[in-house]
C-alpha cells in the first residue's frame, strides 16, 4: 500500500477515504466514516486522534461489535483473517506455531471469549507466540471491567501502527 501525505488524504473522496482507511478497526467502517467529519488534518495525531475520538465516543454495542470482530490469536482460520490482520499475526510468527502452541492458543482463546465476551486483543507488533501467550494468560483473570477498556486500548495501538503505515509523516 502507498504511503499518502496529509495533504492528499485531505482531499480524497469519501469513498476513497473509507476504502484507504476502512479497515484501521478490523471490520468497522463506521470509524473511518466517523473520522471522516474532522477532516482536514493538520498533522498526523489530529487524524490518528479523530479515529481514536470516533471510537471512544461510540455506543458500548458499538465498541463490543468492534471487539469481537478481532480474530482469535494464533489460530489458523487464515481465510477469515484482513491483509492487516494476517500480515501483523504472519510477522509475530503466529501463522507458523507448532500444533501445541497452537491448542494451547485455542484453549485460552476460548476461556478468554467465554470469561469476557470478545477475542483477546493485542498489538501483536513485536512480540511472538510466546510474549502473547504470557499476556493472554495474564489478562484471563482480569475482570472484564478492567479487560474491556484494555482491549480498546490494544485496539487504538493496532489502529495506530496500521495508520503510520499508510501515512507519510515527514
């Protein structure tokens, strides 16, 4: 994907502008579409809070829909996954873990889903299977009044990592 600078993102089209930057909170155009009203940006934190603004302000339906449609972690349903999606779990070697990694991925992914109501959410950036497992197992027992807010947060940071990639910031 071409990096934009500020100054083209500011005159795209709508359509243009939800389908550049659609898919910054995994299958929840309603962000980008939010985002879109704050329009022009003067710098790359105005657009990246005017995304973070949209979210935080949405109904709790809302950011429930947007959490549990995050995929599950090191699990290989590769064909449900978005290109952001399967690039970031490909580059955390989530895509290549071993069949015991991979039940073990499974078992906390469910009791996680089934304690708090949506996936586990991590920026994966940097981290491997392992570093994620350590956290999902950290946050398992978490209540899902503190999980919740947790998860937006991981949310906004996957958001932010996605912008600064299709983003020119100089």
């Amino acid at each position: 994907m071409t990096s934009l600078t500020l100054a083209q993102i500011n005159t795209l089209t709508e359509d243009d502008f939800i389908a550049t930057f659609g898919d910054l909170y995994e299958h929840s155009l309603w962000a980008a579409e939010g985002a879109l009203q704050y329009r022009p940006y003067d710098t790359f934190t105005s657009m990246l809070n005017a995304f973070q603004y949209t979210v935080d302000h949405a109904s709790k339906e809302q950011q429930l829909a947007l959490l549990q449609a995050h995929p599950e972690l090191g699990e290989k349903k590769l064909e449900s996954l978005t290109p952001s999606s399967l690039d970031e779990q490909t580059n955390a070697g989530l895509t290549q873990v071993d069949e015991s990694t991979k039940a073990e991925f499974k078992t906390l992914n469910k009791a996680y889903r089934e304690r708090h109501g949506f996936p586990f959410i991590i920026a994966v950036a940097g981290l491997n299977a392992q570093h994620i497992l350590v956290a999902l197992k950290e946050r398992l027992s978490k209540p899902t009044s503190e999980e919740f807010p947790t998860a937006l947060e991981q949310v906004h940071r996957i958001a932010d990592i996605r912008l600064h990639q299709r983003v020119t910031t100089d």
